[in-house]
C-alpha cells in the first residue's frame, strides 16, 4: 500500500522536543498541544512526529485528518476515533452508551425515536475513560478548522469533562482562528501551543538538498526564502519545479499560485480522478473505482505523479490540502456537478449519497428534496442535529415553490434539528422567518409550539401556548401536550387552580387515545398538581409509574420515579421520596445516562 514517507524534520529541533513531551505529560492528567501555522509551514509533521512518540510510549493513539468539504460528513471525525477502540471497551460500556457510539458509526442501525441530544457526547466521554483505565489515550486531529461541527460539539463536551484521566489532545489549525473545541479553557495550564514559524535560509537550503537531492544556487535560494516567508512547503514546490526545468524560472508571487500551477501541469489523463478526490470527503479506492472510468489504473497514476497517497486508513489524499483546493477551485461549475452525481452513484451511505446529489442539483428536484428528507432523518437518529439541519436545509432548497406543504414541513424539520443540537436562538429565528402568521392548522400548532420551547420572555410564550391550542384540530396527541405544557406554564404565573383545571383536562383527553406513554405524562401531572395543592390520589402517580414501567417514559420528560418522589414530598414522606429518588440515581448510572 503506497503511504506517505516519514521525513527528517528540519529547523525544528525545538518544537520536536515539545511535541515530544506531551506522551510524558499524559501521566499526569489530561493536556493539551495545538500546532498552528500558515498552510505548508510543516504542522503535520510535527503532528505525526508526536503521534509516534506516544505510541512508542505505549500510548493509545486515535487519530482523524479532517478535510475540506462544502457539507462535511457528519460524525466523520468521531467515527475515526471509535473506530479502531470502541471494539476494545465495548463490553465496558453501559448498553445504552454502547448502543449510542454503535449507531453513530454505522456499526448498528438507528431506532425511530429522536436521540437525547446528550446522550452520544455522554457516550463518547464514559468510551475515553474506560480506554484510559487501559492506558494514556492520545486524540490526534489534524487539520481541525474542517472538523464537522457534530464532532465538534462531542469533543469539546468530552475535553471539558475528562477530570484526571490521562487523555490528551493534538491538534493542527492552520491560520489564526479560534479553536473550535476550545482547549485553552478546558486544559487551563495543561493546555500548550506551538506556533510554527518560517525555516532559516541555511535550514531551508539543507532541506532542499536533502528532501530532494538538487542543489539550486545560494542566490536562489535566498530570493525563494524572501518570497515564501520560509514556508518549507513552497521553498520545496519551487526547486523541484526548477529542477525539472533546466532554465531560471520566476518566483511566483504565493505558495497558493505555485499549488494551482502544479495542478494545472498533472497529466489531463487522472484529472477525473483528481477531480473525484477533491469532490469527495473521505474518497476511498473502492469509491474512486465506482465514480470513475478506469479509477484503479489512474489512481495508481495519480500516485506516481506524487499527487495522492493512500494512507493507512484506506483513504485516497492530496500530497497537501492546497492541492485539494487548487483543484477542486479549477474544476467549471457544470462539471463539478457532474463529478457529485458520479459521486452519488458511488456513494453506499444515505447521508453522503445525500450530500453529493444536493451539491450536483441545480434546481429544485422532487426526489433529492425526498432523499434528503430521509438523510436528514438518518443524521438526527444518528445523534448528529447539526447535520440534519444542514441535510434538511438543503431539502427546504431542493422543494419547488408550488409544494407549499413540502416547504413547510422542512422548514420545520430544520427548526427542530437546530433546536436539538442547542442553538434555540438561531432556532427561534428559522421559525419567525418562515412561517407566516396566517397559516393554521395542526402544522401552525406544532410550530407555536416549538416556539414555545424556544422563547424566553414568558408573555411570549404564554402567547404562542394559547395560540397552538387553538389549531389543534382533531390532533388528539398534540392537544394533550399543549394542556401539560399550559397546565405548567400556569404555575410559573402562579395560578394553582388553572394549572390544576388544566391537566385534568389533558387527563381526560389522554384516557381517549391509545398512546400509553402520553397518558402516564398526563397521569402524573395531575398527581404532581394536586399533591402540590395538598390533596390528590396517590392511585395516579402509581399508575404512571406502572404505564411508564410498561411502555416507556416520553422522552425529555422526568421520569415517574422523580415524579412520584415529589409527590411523596408533598404528602411529607421523606423516606418513600428517598428510596425512590436512590433508585433512580442508581438506574441513571448503570445505564449512562
């Protein structure tokens, strides 16, 4: 398997050592170590150098090398963390943590209810810890700016969590943007930066003579150093440009001109390859073999170009990412739609079949909007809402103007995605912007009632609760949850009695309809309601519990127990409210909740 060859570092003795020491700090709690530096200073191999330090220390290493991407993958980040030590601890991990990780990477299927939003970060930090009982664990993240956002929020919950174990993270950012898990604030002191910075002359001329074995003039050399700022990538672009050329050449004016000049001189013959592996996020040879003609023959051409590498995660790459771009930048806006629709064709997945066929479409398309639908719904089981927004966006896109129900429906379906990955706001502002005031019935109701969720000014919220009530229709289920949520509303204004009035009216409704889940909702906030007002029948809050024992509990609701503890508050049994309060305390933790 062709991979990229190690190389000596050089003019870096001092970063070396640094990114040396983080395998000894890892004894000593988590740390951190962020390499930042303009494209081609050398980040990466700083990045792998530290890589096998660690693992010559016996260090647990996992790694991920993101790439640009217009709709990046969701979870791709993640998965290549799990992928090689989940198989090693999951028998350590409760079922439901287990089960969660499983499904993110595809290893098992995902259930029709709309995961906790918490549960796969939860998840992912009891999976770190049960590696680093093991051993130090290292999380390696090159080229983390392009990290997809899902990953994101997972890593950072995971870095502000881990306490003492023995987990560090690498990374390299180019350029001097924040970082996106905000280390610094996790790690405090434990937190470390590198900021790699132009080579000498003389190490830029030992680099050239030793990385390439060509010698170019001294004078040369100090005009490539002054124009590439000592940017090794470039200085080493140039000379074997010059090398290969025989005649003085000009020196272009950046790294990036010199990359899109490299570029436009590879063969005509691998461009489609090339075009297919800038198009594509995580292109692997089988892949490339589907999506284009003749891909294994041009893809072992590709390689002795010196274009691509295939690395030891089986994905096909650029030398550097700004190869990537200058590629992906020159392919004509009518082809690249065409190398996404190859790329659909290829692509095995729901989610990145999906993506490739909303960035091939041109104008709306009845069957994308539909595939993306059904991606969106994917991605959110999964445990990845930023993705289904970003998914159902594009099926909002994709929906002709004259489906005015389609539009809407997914219009809400990004609502609820963004309301689920924690951005309430930008939720709140999707709903005022798209849908109008006059528009009724049970898809107005649902949205007031989102609205609801997402506002914090209380008038507001009593507004939008009262109004969703009114365009319930004959939606039994819903009216329901309306009546619970106005029932407590009403004690925030602090109207026991109308509270009271109000879940008994969901109560009877509940009673009508064959949602057991729903009705032991209902059940225990009349009990909840009439404990607080000092009567009430213990009978309700059992038989919730009983319901909720039976067919489940709805999901974001307390559970029966704790519901049945306060009740037992109320009535001033302490004892009765401890032992069911102990219960769920013990529960929640077996199962990783």
């Amino acid at each position: 398997m062709p991979v990229a060859e190690p190389f000596e570092l050089v003019g870096r003795e001092d970063e070396l050592g640094r990114v040396r020491e983080l395998a000894g700090a890892l004894g000593d709690g988590p740390h951190s170590l962020a390499i930042h530096g303009e494209a081609g200073i050398g980040k990466t191999v700083l990045w792998r150098a530290a890589i096998e330090a660690a693992e010559d220390a016996g260090i647990t290493v996992l790694m991920t090398r993101c790439a640009q991407a217009e709709m990046p993958l969701a979870l791709g980040g993640l998965g290549d963390l799990l992928d090689s030590g989940l198989p090693v601890v999951a028998e350590e991990l409760a079922e439901p943590q287990r089960r969660a990780l499983a499904v993110a990477v595809g290893f098992e299927a995902p259930s029709e209810e709309t995961p906790d939003r918490l549960a796969l970060p939860r998840a992912f930090l009891a999976y770190l810890r049960a590696l680093a009982d093991r051993s130090a664990v290292l999380l390696a993240i090159d080229d983390i700016q392009w990290l997809d956002p899902s990953s994101q929020r997972i890593l950072a919950f995971a870095a502000r969590r881990l306490g003492d174990a023995p987990v560090g993270i690498l990374s390299t950012q180019r350029g001097g943007a924040a970082d996106p898990l905000d280390l610094r604030r996790s790690f405090d002191e434990r937190s470390g930066e590198i900021d790699v910075g132009p080579l000498r002359v003389g190490a830029l001329h030992h680099l050239i003579r030793t990385r390439l074995g060509v010698r170019i003039p001294r004078p040369m050399v100090a005009r490539v150093h002054e124009a590439s700022g000592g940017n090794p990538m470039f200085a080493l672009e140039f000379a074997q440009v010059a090398a290969s050329a025989g005649t003085p050449l000009a020196v272009p004016a950046s790294l990036e001109e010199l990359v899109a000049a490299r570029a436009a001189r590879l063969p005509h013959r691998v461009l489609p390859l090339l075009e297919a592996v800038a198009a594509a996020e995580r292109p692997t040879p089988a892949v490339l073999a589907r999506a284009v003609d003749d891909g294994e023959l041009l893809l072992d051409a590709a390689i002795a170009e010196g274009a691509v590498t295939l690395g030891r995660e089986s994905v096909v790459r650029f030398a550097h990412p700004l190869l990537a771009s200058a590629v992906y930048g020159a392919i004509p806006a009518a082809r690249r739609r065409v190398v996404h629709a190859r790329l659909a064709e290829a692509s095995r997945g729901a989610e990145e079949r999906a993506r490739h066929l909303a960035l091939a479409a041109l104008e709306p398309d009845v069957e994308v909007a539909r595939l993306l639908d059904e991606a969106a719904r994917h991605a959110q089981a999964r445990g990845a809402p930023d993705a289904a927004a970003e998914l159902a966006h594009q099926a909002f896109r994709l929906t002709p103007d004259f489906d005015v129900e389609g539009r809407a429906n997914r219009m809400l379906a990004v609502a609820v995605s963004v309301f689920h990955s924690g951005d309430v706001a930008a939720a709140a502002a999707v709903l005022d912007e798209q849908h109008p005031a006059d528009a009724s019935g049970p898809k107005r109701a649902e949205t007031l009632l989102l609205r609801y969720l997402v506002e914090q000014d209380a008038a507001l919220v009593s507004r939008f609760a009262a109004e969703a009530l009114e365009h319930v229709r004959d939606d039994d289920p819903l009216r329901i949850r309306i009546l619970i949520l106005l029932s407590s509303l009403a004690v925030h204004f602090d109207d026991p009695e109308t509270s009271t009035a109000l879940a008994r009216r969901a109560l009877a409704d509940a009673e009508k309809i064959a949602e057991p889940a729903l009705l032991a909702l209902a059940l225990a906030g009349v009990a909840k309601r009439e404990a607080a007002a000092g009567g009430g029948d213990p009978a309700l809050a059992e038989r919730a519990f009983t319901l909720a024992a039976e067919h489940g509990w709805m999901q974001g609701a307390l559970s029966t127990r704790v519901v049945l503890a306060g009740e037992r508050l109320l009535d001033g049994d302490l004892g009765g409210a401890r032992n069911l309060l102990e219960v769920e305390l013990d529960e929640t933790f077996r199962s990783g909740r």
